[in-house]
C-alpha cells in the first residue's frame, strides 16, 4: 500500500550555494567529555551516521543534481547474554537522486524532486554506519573506552527495502546582506510518497544562516546556521527536534560541525528498532574540485 503524505525533507546541514561539491558528514551521539556534561551519549540507540553526496550546480540550466548517500546506526544492549557488551542493531540505508532549481537569489522560491530507496538490515556489518563504528572502535578507542568495545549479534529478520518519491517546494528570503554579513532564511514543506507509513508524514522546516566575512581576509568566511525541524503524520507520530551548525569556508574546502537536540522522535517506528533521544554531533567537510 502507497502512503501519501506532507513531509518535510531535508539531508544537508548547509543551505544550497551556487557552487558544484562533494559532501561528507559524520554523526554520532558521543562526543566524549562534552557529552558527559550534558548528560547524553552512550553509543547506543541512534549513534553513528555515514553521509556522502554530490551536489552538482548548472548555472547554464538553471536546473541543480544531486547523489546522496546516507546509512545510520541504531543499537541496543543485548541483556540475554552474559556478555556484557553484545548488541542488536538495525542499520538504515538511504540513497537519493534529486533535482532542484535552489539558488541564492533573495525571495526567490524553488522546488526538490527526490526519488528514493531505503534499505534496512540486521544481520551483517556493512562499509555504512555499523562497519564505521565497529573498526574506529577495534583499531582506536578499544583501549581507552573498554565499556564502549561493542559485539554486534545479528537479528534473525528479513530486510526491508522502502522507496520513496519526494516534492519540496521552499522559499529563501534575504533579511541582511552588506560587506560583513549576509542574513538569510530558507523554510519548506514536501511531499513525500512512501511505500511505509512510518516515512510519512506533515512537516515544517526552517533555516537561519548568516554568513560572517571581513573583506581584507580573502580567503575564507564563516557561517552560523540555526534550523528547526517537526514532522508528524497526524496519526502515529511526531518527531521534532533544534539544530545548531558552524562552518569554516576557505577556497574550495569547508569544514563544519554542529548540535542537534531532539525533542520528539518516532521511537515506535517499527524498522528502526532501538532508536533514542540521545544528542547527536555532526562534523563534515564539503569540497569543490577544479573541474567543477
């Protein structure tokens, strides 16, 4: 059975920019110390994310492409065994193809087309999310985070393969831009056709970005990026949460990294066992190559 619903439908931490680059993103729920003192954190529930993409600019066209790659994490003590350190897993796979007209022109509206495939497993640790986090954890970290060395058991289901189609509209409107700053917001809805109810949904997002740059200093600038985020499908879920980035943009590479709090999340939803409302760190690097 098809779902049809409004959802809102975001995978970059960054707004669109009118340059072609690659992506790469890691998120996990432990950032050792810091974690600590907000009390959050403990490897398990949602607790790594892989994500790799290519975005692809034509100002000829006016038209943008995008490949998107992302496999997440989730992870939960295995209580029937005597060792202390068995987990069960599920680990969630998304590859997209999208299009866009997205630029940064002030009050300009847009439009994302996005077709899409989930694919979640239980049963294997793969190059994604579970094959990251098991090797950083047997080749670096075994010897100073020996309560956090995880055994992965795997689950006796089957996979599940769930795809999606996905139309955004937004708008992005310019509030201040001169030498030194530019302020913008983006916000936009979508709608998303899924194969599962549990990936529908009504949404809303919002972004406030402001870029920050001194003009005798030409090779960089920075950007600070807060967004909001709520979901529901009106019937079985919400899911909510704040989101708090910086970037450091120099020629062609930037480094970012960022806070993301959940507030409310889809905890029951069936294909993504062992989720949580742990805070999650992002740290990522985008890089344009010369050729684009």
């Amino acid at each position: 059975m098809l779902s049809c619903c409004f959802i809102c439908f975001l995978q970059q931490s960054f707004a669109q920019t009118d340059t072609s680059f690659f992506e790469l993103r890691v998120k996990n729920d432990n950032a050792g110390e810091l974690s600590n003192q907000l009390k959050t954190g403990d490897d398990l529930g949602e607790t790594q994310a892989l994500f790799l993409a290519l975005h692809y600019y034509n100002p000829k066209q006016q038209i943008n492409y995008a490949v998107k790659l992302e496999s997440t994490e989730f992870s939960a003590l295995l209580h029937r065994t005597p060792e202390p350190r068995d987990i069960l897993f599920t680990e969630l796979n998304t590859l997209q193809l999208t299009i866009d007209n997205r630029h940064t022109k002030n009050n300009s509206a847009f439009y994302a087309v996005t077709v899409g495939l989930n694919y979640i497993q239980n049963h294997w640790v793969t190059f994604g999310a579970t094959g990251q986090k098991y090797y950083v954890h047997h080749l670096l970290l075994n010897t100073v985070y020996t309560k956090r060395y995880w055994i992965y058991v795997p689950a006796k289901r089957e996979d599940v393969f769930i795809p999606f189609v996905n139309f955004n509209y937004g708008f992005t409107h310019t509030l201040l831009h001169n030498r030194y700053f530019k302020v913008h917001t983006i916000t936009n809805l979508a709608l998303q056709l899924s194969g599962k109810s549990a990936y529908a949904g009504v949404g809303a997002n919002t972004k406030w970005e402001m870029n920050c740059r001194y003009p005798k200093i030409k090779w960089g600038s920075i950007d600070f990026l807060f967004e909001g985020y709520y979901l529901s499908n009106l019937i079985e879920y919400q899911t909510c949460w704040l989101q708090l980035n910086a970037k450091l943009n120099m020629k062609r590479l930037s480094f970012y990294t960022g806070i993301n709090k959940p507030i409310e999340k889809n905890l029951h939803n069936p294909y993504t066992k062992y989720d949580d409302l742990d805070w999650l760190f992002n740290f990522g690097l985008c890089y344009t190559p010369k050729c684009f």
